[in-house]
C-alpha cells in the first residue's frame, strides 16, 4: 500500500501495518514522540491498523490535536484515580481543553483543592503501572448494558442520545472503562508531568437546570521542564490577574448588586475614554461614520436577522405596549437599519458604519470571570456595505487597520478563517462565495492563517484575530464576518451603475471586540504599567512639604495645559511614603519638588524606565513626555525597587 505523508513524499508498505509501526520505521524519536495520527483527515490512534493507500499525518505534542490526545489520555487517568479513591462517584465527561484538561464528577460531597494531593499521588500510581490502554467497539445496547452496570448513569444518557448508526467505542486501562471517541496514548506511561490545578463546580451540559458537578482541572506535558515552566507562567498570570489589580489601581469594580455587570471608576474611564478616542481617531482616517443605535428594539427586528432562532436563550427580553422587546445582544440589526434609512446609489459604496454599542447577553454565572466574561459590554463594531466587486479590497483594508492598531499594543497575533457552523442559514451558493472571498483576501496578500472548520457566525464566514499576551496566551478579539445573509433578510438595496435595484455585500466587523475585555487583556499583558499615552495618572507631583505648593500647583496647571494627566499629592506625609505609593500605583512619572526645583524652575524626575533622574527644566520634562504620549511608546522595563 501507498503511505502519503505530510511533506507529500510516498513509501510503500505491506497492508495490516499499525499507525505507530510506520512512525516507528521512520524513525524510533517519532515513534517514542508521537501522540495520535490524521489518516485521510480522519482522527485515529497510533493503534490504528492501515490497509489501503492512505494520506498520513503522525502527530506529535507539538501538533495541537496530538496535545489533545496526550491530555486526554491524563483525563482519563484521573477519572480512573479518582474511581480509585471514591468509588461512589459518577463520571461525566472529561475533555481535552486548551492548555489542560478537565473531568467532571458526580459526588455527594465536592471536590476541594485540598483533595488533590491525594488525586495526583494516585494518579502517580497509575502511571507507574503502565497499563496498556486498549480500544473497543460495543453495540448500543451492549454499551447501555455496561454502563448501567458500572452504575454510570451520565454515561447511559450520552449514550442514549447517540444515533443508533454511530459507532460506540471505549478504551480501558487496567480495571477502568471509559466511554470515549479517543484517540488515545499507547499506555498510561508517558503522562508523568502533569499536575491537578484547581476545582470548580459546572452544571452538566452548562445547563443551570440540572444539577451542579464537581470538576477538576489541570494539564500535562510530555516534559517536567515544560511543565515547571507553565505553572511558573500561571503563578506570573496570578500576578497579573485583571481583577486584583483593577481594584489595586481603582480602574472598575463588581458588586452583588450586579453580577457581570461591571462599573467602572474614574480612572477605568480615563482608559475607557482614551481607548475610545483612539478608535475614533483610527476610523476618522479611514473614512468611517460613526452612528448609535437603541439598545432595545422590538422582537420582530431580532426574528428578521435570525438571532431569535439562533440566539434567544442569550438575550435579555421585556415587554413594552404589550410588544415584546430584546435588549440588543449584537449592533448588526440597528446598523442594517440605518443603512435602509435611505436610498444609496453605487458611488457611495463602500459605505462604512462604525459604532461603539453597548450590548447585552446572558451568560451563565459559572462563567463570568471580571472583565473577560460579562454580561453587559460595549462592541466596536462595525459594517461596511459593498458591491461585490470591492469585498477584497474591503477586506484586506480592515485587515491592515487591525493590523495597525494591535502593533500599537505591541500585541504579535495570529489569523483563522473559520468556516460554516451546523446551525447557519443562507444558501450553500453563498457560503461558498463568501468563504472563498476571504481565503482569496488573505492568499493574495501572503497572509498566514489556519481554517478553524465549522466555527463560523451563523450568517457567514470569518476571519478571527487572535492576540498573543506577553505570557504567551492569545485572546480572540478581533473578527472580520462575511455576510449576504442580513442584506437579504432585511431587503437592503443600492442604485447600480444601470439604474436598477442591487443588493449590498455587508462586513461585520470589530477590532477591540468587548472593550471591556480589551481593558482586561492590557491589564494583564502590562501588569497594570500602561504605556504613557494609556496610563490613567501619567504624572503625579508630590511636593516635599506645605512650602512648595505654591509652586507644585503650578508645575500641575502647566502640565494640565498640556494636555498631561496629573494628580497632586500633598498629603502630610513622608516624601519616602509618597514615592512608594506613586510607585504601587504604576503611575510613569513622578515629580518630587523641593527648594531647589522650586527656586530653580526644575522637577526631580523619578520614572519606571530610567528611575531617579535627578533634577530637570520643568519645560524640557513637559515636550519629552509630550513626545512619549504623542508616539505612543510602550515602556520596555520598570524601574527597580530601591
């Protein structure tokens, strides 16, 4: 048989050869590293026996669906150690996440984080013992039947929803059985760097209906150095975790009042507002219209763009005049309601809506996590309505302003083109134009990405932004949608070149995605030191005592006139105290004035980049500062503790 491999080279096999006997006459290190293969697309385990001629892509832990079955191989250990030690409890369901994996149980008393030193040495155990992990196939009834008599009643269920046609397959390692759709590892043996996280409570199927499960968390790694690096990673992001230091640095705040509504404070506004401006700034360039729209409307606006059907359990709903209403969970509706406010011809197209809207969506309180995950948030979206001949040109356009405002950031980021979900409405004629519009953009342009398969809104293709953090995280944030759906629903039209009635190509798009979690990620990516231009106090000016402050309310009125944000401190107390507060507080700058600066005309300069400055003209600080706010610079390191 003819084995096709990734690099497209061939080699000849005898038929009945196993996945991991061919890695294995490749080389012994693939064998030894692989995790799981691809044959013909298809998802298999390195068991898997070849018979025909074949495409064969061997993955490794560097693949990420190789992690995927690595992970997933160290879930299953933990269910069995679990299984082990409280033998009354129920399995759920234990996938592979990003990063880790996860198991969810059913028990009478929750698992707490002081249960998991006993989980990880089982677990230990286990992988000592090397068990041999074996694939089998059972008839519906025959896996009911196993089920039931292992007294796993989520099991049965899932079971129960599965088609009869569907193929019904378990693996086992020693006396533990898990029903599951694999791939797996050979053995329990390779997943000794692992390490159990955290537990939490999640309601199985997400839904608050049913009852709440016990789930532990954690991740593995083919090495320990990997893993010692990861958790060093996580211990930084504790560090940086958005909602310590919002309320260390007094930028937002949750209150019960108001679970995933957050509020935000003075200075959260001031990064709010100056994000904001930006944006305006940005899309004043590039000839977008900034508009508003209500955010509430009534509930035919919302079965018109299909979010009723697709979207309703998100949505918040009231009744006004005996009318049903949704509060607006996206801004696409009420832009393509402007856009019908008025008859266009085909010289103002392309026609660019922006908006910063603030939108609503229930989220399960599980879920919410500060500003990351919430239930009310401002989108800054927008819509741009073409002929079809300028889709490309629009899009690449979009892709280049990202581009421009995320590299302000400093953020490196990656691209998916993620295609028609299960649920999506329009015609496969369509989908299909509009999923090659952007693979063509994106290929013409030399631009890299991966298609994310099935992952697409349910009106149309996209392209997905993702950023990567200076921890290495990424945060899809930016997106750029197709759609010749809502132009249809909503009868959009425009007056071509021959006088005749057209229909519009609409982009949807966003760049910050959620402000609010945009706010997040730069709280977390620079551990609250903010770039000078973003800093909410970029100044603070902190006299020696009550003589000089005559002359700190000036050296404050000048820096104002500049347009530099700045607090006084002329608190009663000591200059040391004063600076070490400025210093917990991120503030870039602070000016220290005594008799000399007063005398002199100059300020003591203390900076996170270059520390104690000494003393400097008050004028020349003020253009410096002008400049590193006007340039946008990121800072490179913070001052040391003295």
């Amino acid at each position: 048989m003819k084995v096709t491999l990734k690099d497209g080279s061939e080699k000849i096999y005898k038929k009945g050869m196993s996945v991991l006997e061919i890695a294995a006459d490749m080389s012994s290190s693939l064998a030894r590293m692989a995790c799981a293969a691809e044959v013909n697309g298809q998802l298999v385990d390195l068991r898997y026996m070849l018979e025909e001629d074949v495409d064969l892509h061997i993955l490794t832990f560097h693949d990420a669906k190789g992690q995927d079955a690595f992970r997933h191989t160290t879930a299953h250990i933990l269910a069995q150690a679990v299984k082990r030690l409280y033998p009354e409890a129920k399995l759920a369901i234990g996938p592979s996440i990003e990063n880790g994996f996860y198991y969810d149980f059913d028990i009478e008393k929750p698992f707490t984080s002081d249960d998991l030193p006993a989980i990880e040495k089982e677990m230990k155990k286990i992988i000592k013992e090397n068990y041999a992990i074996s694939r089998f196939e059972l008839s519906k009834d025959e896996a009911i039947r196993l089920m039931k008599e292992k007294g796993e009643d989520y099991k049965v269920e899932l079971i129960e929803n599965l088609k009869e046609s569907s193929v019904i397959s378990f693996y086992g390692q020693g006396e533990f059985v898990d029903l599951c759709a694999g791939p797996h590892l050979m053995s329990t043996k390779s997943c000794k760097a692992f390490k159990l996280l955290s537990v939490a409570g999640a309601y199985w199927h997400g839904d608050e209906k049913n009852k709440m499960l016990s789930r532990i968390y954690g991740t593995s790694f083919t090495k320990k150095a990997n893993l010692d690096a990861y958790l060093e990673r996580l211990e930084e992001a504790k560090k940086r975790d958005h909602r310590k230091l919002g309320k260390t640095l007094e930028l937002f705040a949750m209150f019960d009042e108001g679970p995933g509504f957050p509020f935000f404070l003075p200075k959260g506004m001031v990064l709010r507002n100056t994000l904001m401006d930006y944006w305006r700034q940005v899309h004043n360039k590039a000839n977008y219209h900034e508009i508003a729209t209500p955010v509430m409307l009534n509930k035919d606006l919302w079965i018109r763009s299909g979010h009723w059907e697709h979207y309703r359990e998100n949505m918040y709903t009231s009744e006004i005049d005996q009318q049903e209403y949704a509060i607006k969970p996206m801004n696409c509706p009420g832009g393509m309601l402007v856009y019908r406010n008025k008859i266009h011809s085909y010289k103002e197209l392309p026609l660019r809506i922006g908006e910063l809207g603030l939108v609503h969506r229930h989220e399960l309180s599980g879920t919410l996590h500060g500003l990351m995950r919430v239930r009310n948030f401002t989108q800054d979206d927008a819509h741009i309505f073409m002929l079809p001949e300028q889709v490309k040109d629009e899009i690449v356009q979009v892709i280049h302003l990202i581009d421009e405002m995320y590299k302000v950031f400093g953020f490196q980021y990656h691209m998916e083109l993620s295609t028609r979900p299960d649920n999506s409405i329009g015609s496969d004629e369509d989908w299909e134009m509009a999923t090659h519009a952007l693979k063509e953009a994106l290929d013409e342009n030399g631009l890299a990405y991966v298609v994310n398969e099935g992952d697409g809104a349910f009106y149309g293709p996209k392209i997905d932004f993702h950023l990567e953090d200076c921890l290495g995280r990424t945060w899809q944030c930016g997106t750029i949608q197709l759609d010749f759906q809502l132009p249809e629903r909503f009868e959009l039209e425009y007056i071509g070149q021959d006088g005749e009635k057209h229909r519009p190509v609409t982009i949807h798009r966003v760049v910050f995605g959620s402000i609010e979690r945009f706010i997040g990620i730069l709280i977390e990516h620079f551990a609250g030191v903010f770039p000078m231009w973003l800093a909410p106090v970029q100044v603070k000016v902190l006299p020696i005592s009550d003589k000089y402050q005559d002359y700190a309310t000036d050296v404050v009125a000048k820096l104002k006139a500049n347009g530099i944000r700045v607090e006084l401190d002329d608190r009663a107390e000591k200059i040391g105290y004063k600076i070490r507060e400025g210093r917990m507080e991120r503030v870039p700058y602070l000016f220290i004035l005594g008799q000399k600066e007063a005398e002199e005309g100059l300020v003591a300069v203390r900076s996170r980049v270059g520390g104690d400055e000494g003393g400097l003209p008050l004028n020349d600080v003020i253009s410096r500062l002008r400049k590193e706010i006007d340039e946008k610079v990121i800072p490179v390191t913070e001052e040391k503790e003295q």
